[in-house]
C-alpha cells in the first residue's frame, strides 16, 4: 500500500499517527523524530512545545486515476501562478521546479 505524506495542524493529530518528519517547535528543535508512531503523551508534548503543523504519513486510499487527476490539476496551478515568469533564469526556474515538485507530492 502507498503511503501519502501531509502537513496538518497539530490540533488533527491522533494517537496512532507516523510522523514522517521530525516533530520541530518554532526553534526547530526536534521534539519527536521522524518514524515516531504518536502516543496521547505526545499529543501533550507538541501542545506543551507549541508545535503549530506536524508532517505525518498516512496510508493513500486514491485510485491511481484519483492520483493522477490530482497531479494533473497541481501542475497546472504551478502552470498558472508562473505563467508570466521568465523560466529562463536560474533563480525563477528553480522556484518553480521546487513549488511543482511540492504540490505534485
């Protein structure tokens, strides 16, 4: 089964949910590594720490066609947002391979 990984507020956090990065407070201090399988004292531990989001992985229930039509979409917003950019410079070319490469995830 593919996994999908999301940034959600710590708030939507479960017990039972994988952190699929390392839990940080806003000194990007680690508080919980990466792997971790989140406890109701870890819930407590990122309220108590101000953890604002959380990056968890999640099983992906989409059909591959689900998949697909959202990747599709996603570029095409990237497309939009950059389309009056000149992608001849490195800078420019740069942002948006890094902005289609996070929204196609």
């Amino acid at each position: 089964m593919r996994n999908r990984i999301k940034y959600i507020p710590t708030f939507e956090a479960t017990v039972g949910m994988v952190l699929a990065e390392a839990a940080q407070d806003r000194f990007l201090r680690n508080i919980l590594p990466s792997g971790h399988r989140i406890s109701e004292e870890n819930l407590h531990q990122l309220i108590a720490h101000q953890v604002e989001l959380i990056c968890i992985s999640a099983p992906d229930l989409r059909s591959d066609e689900e998949i697909a039509s959202a990747a599709s979409s996603s570029a095409k917003r990237v497309l939009d947002t950059f389309e009056h950019a000149d992608l001849s410079d490195p800078v420019m070319s740069a942002l948006f391979n890094q902005v289609l490469t996070y929204r196609s995830a």
